[in-house]
C-alpha cells in the first residue's frame, strides 16, 4: 500500500512527504537496505505484511530520505507512520507473537507483534574492517511511558566471529546499552519512573540522542532518536548472520518502529572512476597514447588497509595490449584511494575495437560488485568522406571535401592550395586544380600518433587518338585497324562506328573483313573512365579477288610414275601462278606442272595466283606416293616328299603388317589356298614344280617372284625287334631301307651313325634312329626296346683252410662283377669282430690283429648292392679248418 502526505507550509508550498510502500518480501526488503562491500543470501522475514515496507522521505525531520521500516503496528495508510504525530500508529492485528530474542534482551519478558528480518553475508574484505549502517528508532510510547514498564524494544543481533552467542549492535554511542525506549529519551515521562532509565546503565537516559516529534507533519510517532550508526568489526571472508527485530513490551497499545537508512548497510564502502581517455563517442583509448588511470576510492581513511579484488576480463589481452594488471589492488592505511594506470600498447596490428573490462569482486565469493569497460582502438578514429574524384582536363566543374572525427581532434589539411580552411573539418568547395592532386587530411590528439587520409582528384587528359590513314585491301582479306592514343596507358572505352564488317566495335584495334567490294568509312570515339572523350576515322576499299581451283585435292600413285595437275581460274586472264613446295614439279610457276617423284612421301602443294593489283587467291593438292612392294619367297627346302607338305613363306618389303596386302599363286594345283600369303604345298607326283606370287599393296603396286618344289619317292625302314639282355651283355642292332642312320641315345653305342651299331646297355633303354634317303628330304623313324636282366648270384664259401698252400686260404665273396660290396664283418664266438672290409677283392685269411685264430665256427654279416639299386644282405657262419 502506497501512502503520500503533501503537507504546504506558508506562502512558498515547501513540499513535505513521507511515500511507504508496505508488504514486502525479505529480498525486497535487503536489497534496499544492503549498499557495497557484502555479498548476501538466506534472507528470511517474520513480519505481519503490514507492518514492513520501504519508504521515502522529502523534507521530513526523521533524518534520513528513504530506506526500510520495522514497525510493531501497521506502516502505511491511515493510521500507518505516515502523517502528523497526533495522530496514533494503529494496531491492525492484535495478538502477533514475540520474538525469544528480544525477549532475552529485555530480562525475559515477554514480547508482542514482533517484526525481524535476517539474513546472512560475506563482508569484501581482505582485513578486520567495520560494519556501518544508519537508523532511527521512534516510538508512540514517547514521551508519556519514557523510563515505564512498556519498554519498547529492538535490536540488530549479529552472529559470526567474535560474535558469538549472538551481539546486539543497536548500542548508544560509545556505549553497551541497548538502544530503547529507556535509554534515549527526553527524560521519565508521566507515567514513567527513572529509575526504570537509569537501570539501563551509566548516563541514561541519553536525551541528547531524542528528538521530540509531538507537533510532527511526516512521521506519526511523537518521538524519535537522531540517526544513529550500528557498527560492527567483521572478519575477511567469514560468514555472518544479522537479524533486525522490533516488538511491543507489556502490552499492544502504542507502536514503535525503527527506519533502517537505505543501502547504508555497507563496508568500507569502494569506488571507481577512469579519467585520461578520449572522452567523446562514449569515450575510448589509442594504443601507444591515451593512458588512462583507473582511482579506487573507499569513503574514509581508515586505519586499515584496504584489499579490492579485481576481475580482467575483455577482448584486450592482459599483459599483451596493456601492462599487466593484478588481481587485487591495495588502498593502504590512512589514505583514500590508489591508482592503476590502463596505457594500451601499440603493437601495430590491425585489429577491431577492443575492450577490458575490470571488474572489483568481492574478495571471497568473487561475486561481481562493480565495473568500468574501456575501449582501445589502433588509432585515432576518422573518416574521410570524400571519394577520389576525376575531371575532364579544362573541366570547370568543383569539388567538395569533408572528414568526420572526434571533435577533441585538431584537423589539418595540405596542399592547402585552394582550401578555405585548412583547419576545418567542414565541407569545402574547390575548384578543379590543373592537375592531379592528392589531398591529405591529418588529425592529431595530444600524445598519440597523428592519422592521416587522402583522397585524390585526378585530372584526366583528353585522348588524342590517331586510326591508321584511309587503305585499300582485297576482299576476304583481313585488317586489323592499327590505332595509337596519347596517353598510351588508360582505362580507355572504345566504340566503333558503324559497327558492320568489324569484328569487336568496343576495342582499341578490332578487325575489319568484307567479301564485297566497296569502300566503308568508320568513326573510333575513345572515352576514359570519367567520359574525357577523342574521336578519329578511317576509310577502306575493298578490291577484286581472283579464284583458282586445282581439278583434285588429292591423288595417290605408285613411285616411278607421271602426274600432270590440272587448274582452272578466273579472271581467265590471269599469268602469274606459283607453286609451293617447287620439288618434283617440272615447272612451278606455269598453270599445269607435271609431277613424278621416285621417292615415297607425301607432299601439300599451293598454288596462288596474284592479280595486277595485288589481290591474291589459292589452292590446296596432297600428292601421296606409294612404296612398290618387293616379294621374295623363300622356302628353306626346295624338295619335298610326296607324302608331306611343305609350307612357301614369302618375304614381303615393306612387310605386310598391317595385313592389307593381297596374294595371288599359280598355279593353283597342289596349294591349299593359292590367295593366301604362305599357303601349304602337296604333291602326289615325282617331279619339279613351278610356282609364281604376285602380291599387290592396297594402293594397287605390284611385286611378284618364281621358285621350283622338288618332290620325291619316300622312305620306309624296318629294325631289329624288341629284346633283353643280361646286365652287361651287348647287342646287336639293325637297321634297312634308307641312306643315312642316325641312332639316340648315343650312350652305350658304338656308333650312332651306321645301320648296325653294337649296344651296350647298363639299364632298360628306347633306341630311336632317324633314316633318311639319299637327298635328305624323305625320311622314316625306328624304334627298338632293349630291356635289362638284373639277375646275379654271390657265391660264399661254408669253410675256408688258410694253410698257405694257395687253396682256398681266404674266405671272401665270390662271384662279384657289377655288384658293390658295402658290408663285410667276421665275429668270433664272443662276438669279438676279427675281420672287416668294403673291398671286394680281400677276404679274411684266419688271423687277428696278427695272431692266428683258432680253428672253429665263425660268423659273418656281407651286404651287397646290385646294379638295379637293390640291396642283398647274407648272414650266417663259416668254418675255419686247419
């Protein structure tokens, strides 16, 4: 509920008002209590809606100009706190509670229709610093039951470190007494005793901190105290809790309250400001200039320092496009302020505005409580709005210059030829200088560099433009129109007029061409970028043009041969002719040359013929020669049997590899296929053949050549019949019928080359021999079979008498030819080895390691391998006799 007393006092209306707004909320509430240096939360509040609020206060003698009220009774409307002091404060809901910590406050009696708001905080320190805030508490009890029973009380319980059980910090100045009814008055009321004030301790009652508000026209309590500050030494970093309660005492008749003074609730309370930058476009920095220094204030210069937490933040790089700032910066003892300095380095990079925004935190949460954002830009900021400008030389038209920039800049213009002003930024008027002119524009700001920006005013000269003089050509010929302008260099446009029978009317040199005769006259009108125009022309006759045609385009023929060429031409007559290449022409410059070449090519002949007056006219022949085939046939044999074939191979130069040629044999008897290249050759009769080829290449050249086939009776042989021998036995073999033998293998034969070789084989073989007649042509193959008998018997002896006499004296293997003997031990009784060999040709002669042995039963071990590749093994026992 909104309430506003107007009160008019004598003939100037000095307005005086008292605006509450009651019903809040605990946030509400703190927020408008709470000032700098604290971060807050858990706000909590136990109060009758109507009996809190936030006021405002013009010319009012309370002492404070808004902030928030705790009242026992209703705080706004009739009969709320706003008004004339006759009027008494209403109690608009009876019965309320107490609080138990007033209660304990006041001797444990008991409270009514109390009022508390709490809350918790974290004061922004960084050493023992002091809590401050602002109050006045009034009451409807003043001043009839000053020093009575009806002690309206309250209080601001603090809780934390050094704080504990919880303090009350509502205390009159430079004392412990609570602040209350009985120890600030004007003295004992009528219906008080002061003894009742005294009891309160030393000095009370404390008049000097009443004010007496009977006749009052903004607060409707009829007394109040001066404003008074609540103090509290708090800790860095530690949490606190405060709770702020009012109620009634004895009974619910008369209502007090107490006025908290508006974000008065603070901690050495920190500001700050920035000064040194360019103050316009909402201010801003320039690297390399411009630093700016950042004062952290506190209100007063305490004894303490003070720590302010800071927080870098910004697109600007710490330590990179500023000196490096701390996070923290110190007030110290005694002193107001300190100072950090923002200088922007110039690093002469081209970069977008950049920002650095410091932040003051508070120093244990890092909850932002304030800040300050700087801009830095590369240089000083201005803008040339003048584009570059071009004029026609003689032109009389003007120009005009202009810049926008910050106007704490100074501004200087050069060439100042023709320029006004050369310190103005405004518009200026020239007249086109006589020639290109750049003009510059400088800004300049106390200590940073100068920028400057130009624009230039080009003078273009007129085109002076020269076409090629007036020519004639021939029809169908081509001419380009050759054309020079000065200046040569220029972002010229060009445009021919008429456009027809030229080929681009909007370049320098196009490209004229007619087939009809006449003359054309152009006009060329060059014009530069900014329309400074010159004009030339050009006219061109065209002439007759003759034409010539060769009666083909092309002919081909073998070497060797004559070619006349035929031409026809108009007018008819026409007498110089020119052929080109000259070679193997008889002469090249009449109409109708006669070509021969002995040589293969291919060769792109022209003739031109030329007019009297120049004009020229041609044509084109290709003469391609061919290459006259050469055929060989060559056929390694010329004999042939009559009961084989025989293939004739002919050698083709160039050779046929692409196929193209063609064959033709005769005659025809006894081939194959007489068109094909190599056909097969068969005869069924003794005699001697005549072959002819003629081959002819797909340009039609011909070779051909001759050759005579022999064919002759065959061979028929007969040989000796399958056998077998005994393993080294030989045989005779044999062989009739032919002229020449020829025996394979030729291992274990006599003689290969004879009808009747001896064979001596040592393994199963297939003798083949190759017969041939007398001329070497007719031929027949034999085959014979020669198989091998391994078998073979070693003899061992059963008994043996070595006494010398050159009988029997050994025992050894006997029959041992083809055999290898690999195995042959002789044991004793006791198994004792006597005698051991491989050679065939020993055996043992009865002795041991020199001794004789004695006569009696041996036993032996003899392996033999065989010439098959088998193996024999013979164990048993002989006798030794002497």
């Amino acid at each position: 509920m909104l309430v506003v007393l107007l009160v008019i006092a004598g003939p100037v209306k000095v307005l005086a008002q008292l605006v509450i707004t009651d019903n809040q909320t605990a946030v509400q509430l703190v927020s408008r209590f709470v000032g700098s240096g604290v971060t807050v939360y858990n706000e909590t509040l136990n109060c009758q809606g109507t009996h809190n609020g936030v006021f405002t206060a013009t010319n009012s003698n309370l002492g404070l100009s808004g902030g928030v009220i705790l009242c026992t009774g209703q705080v706004a409307g009739n009969g709320g706190l706003a008004g004339n002091a006759n009027v008494q404060v209403n109690q608009d809901a009876f019965g309320l509670p107490g609080d138990a910590d007033l209660n304990a406050i006041i001797g444990n009696n008991n409270t009514h229709d109390a009022c508390a708001l709490a809350f918790n905080f974290v004061p922004n320190i960084d050493t023992a610093t002091m809590l401050h805030f602002q109050y006045v508490f009034g009451s409807d009890e003043y001043p009839e039951y000053a020093c009575s029973g009806f002690n309206d009380v309250f209080a601001f319980m603090m809780t934390g470190p050094n704080f504990t059980p919880n303090q009350n910090i509502a205390l009159v100045p430079n004392t412990n007494i609570p602040v209350a009814i009985n120890s600030i008055n004007p003295g004992a009321g009528i219906f008080g005793n002061l003894a009742n004030c005294t009891a309160m301790g030393p000095g009370s009652p404390f008049t000097q901190y009443y004010v007496s508000n009977t006749n009052g026209t903004t607060v409707a309590l009829d007394g109040f105290t001066t404003v008074l500050d609540a103090q509290a030494l708090l800790q860095p970093c530690d949490t606190y809790h405060i709770k702020l309660a009012i109620a009634n005492v004895g009974d619910e008749a008369y209502q007090s309250a107490v006025f908290l003074k508006e974000n008065s609730f603070v901690i050495d309370t920190v500001s700050f400001s920035a000064s040194g930058f360019i103050p316009t476009n909402g201010g801003y920095l320039v690297e390399g200039c411009t630093p700016t220094d950042i004062v952290f204030s506190r209100d007063s210069a305490s004894a303490q320092r003070k720590k302010i937490c800071l927080e870098i933040a910004g697109t600007a790089t710490n330590g990179t496009d500023y000196p490096f700032i701390a996070d923290s910066v110190i007030i110290l003892p005694f002193t107001l302020s300190t100072t950090v300095t923002v200088a922007p380095i110039l690093d002469a990079l081209t970069e977008p505005v950049e920002t650095v925004i410091i932040r003051h935190v508070n120093c244990c949460s890092h909850a932002p409580l304030d800040s300050i954002v700087l801009h830095i830009q590369d240089s000083l900021e201005m803008q040339l709005l003048t584009p570059d400008t071009f004029f026609c030389a003689g032109s009389q038209q003007s120009t005009e210059l202009h810049v926008t920039g910050d106007t704490a800049y100074s501004y200087l213009w050069t060439p100042s030829t023709g320029v006004a002003d050369s310190t103005d930024t405004l518009t200026m008027t020239l007249p086109p200088p006589a020639q290109t002119t750049v003009y510059t524009v400088t800004a300049s700001y106390p200590g940073c560099p100068p920028v400057s920006r130009a624009t230039t005013v080009t003078i273009d000269p007129l085109p002076i433009v020269d076409v090629r003089p007036d020519t004639s050509i021939c029809a169908y010929d081509n001419l380009q129109f050759t054309t020079t302008i000065d200046p040569p260099q220029g972002n010229y446009t060009y445009t021919w007029t008429p456009t027809g029978f030229i080929d681009n009317a909007s370049i320098m040199q196009p490209t004229f061409h007619s087939d009809s005769l006449g003359i054309y006259a152009y006009v060329l009108t060059v014009a530069t970028p900014h329309n400074c125009i010159g004009i030339d022309s050009i006219k061109v006759h065209t002439l007759l043009v003759p034409t010539v045609d060769i009666s083909e385009s092309y002919v081909g023929f073998c070497t060797h041969s004559y070619y006349q060429l035929q031409t026809s031409f108009f007018p008819n007559n026409l007498t110089n002719f020119q052929w080109t290449p000259t070679t193997y022409l008889s002469d090249p410059t009449i109409k109708n040359p006669v070509y021969y070449s002995d040589d293969v090519n291919l060769t792109h002949y022209t003739v031109t013929v030329t007019t009297a007056n120049g004009c020229k006219a041609s044509d084109d022949i290709d003469i391609q020669t061919y290459t006259v085939p050469t055929a060989n046939i060559v056929t390694t044999d010329t004999t042939v049997c009559l009961t084989d074939s025989m293939r004739l191979y002919v050698d083709i130069q160039p050779a046929d590899s692409a196929g193209t040629y063609t064959y033709s044999w005769a005659p025809t008897n006894w081939l194959g296929n007489p068109f094909e290249r190599e056909p097969l050759f068969f005869s069924q009769l003794t005699a001697y053949n005549w072959l002819h080829i003629t081959v002819t290449s797909p340009e039609g050249c011909v070779a051909t050549d001759d050759a005579v086939i022999h064919t002759s009776a065959p061979v028929h042989i007969n040989v000796t019949p399958n056998t077998t021998i005994k393993y080294g036995n030989s045989i005779h073999l044999n062989a009739d019928g032919a002229y020449y033998y020829f025996w394979t293998p030729a291992q274990y034969l006599d003689n290969a080359s004879i009808k009747d070789p001896i064979a001596t084989p040592y393994e199963p073989t297939t003798y083949t021999v190759y017969a041939m007649a007398q001329e070497g042509i007719c031929r027949d193959t034999g085959v014979v079979f020669v198989d091998i008998d391994y078998g073979m018997t070693e003899f061992i002896p059963s008994a043996f008498t070595p006494n010398g006499d050159g009988k029997n004296d050994l025992f050894k293997v006997f029959n041992m030819k083809y055999q290898r003997l690999l195995e042959f031990r002789v044991y004793n009784r006791w198994g004792e080895k006597v005698f051991d060999t491989i050679d065939d040709t020993k055996g043992w002669d009865g002795t041991w390691n020199g001794a004789v042995c004695d006569a009696g039963v041996y036993n032996y071990i003899i392996r033999i391998a065989r010439p098959d590749g088998t193996q024999k093994l013979y164990t048993g026992d002989v006798t030794l006799l002497r």
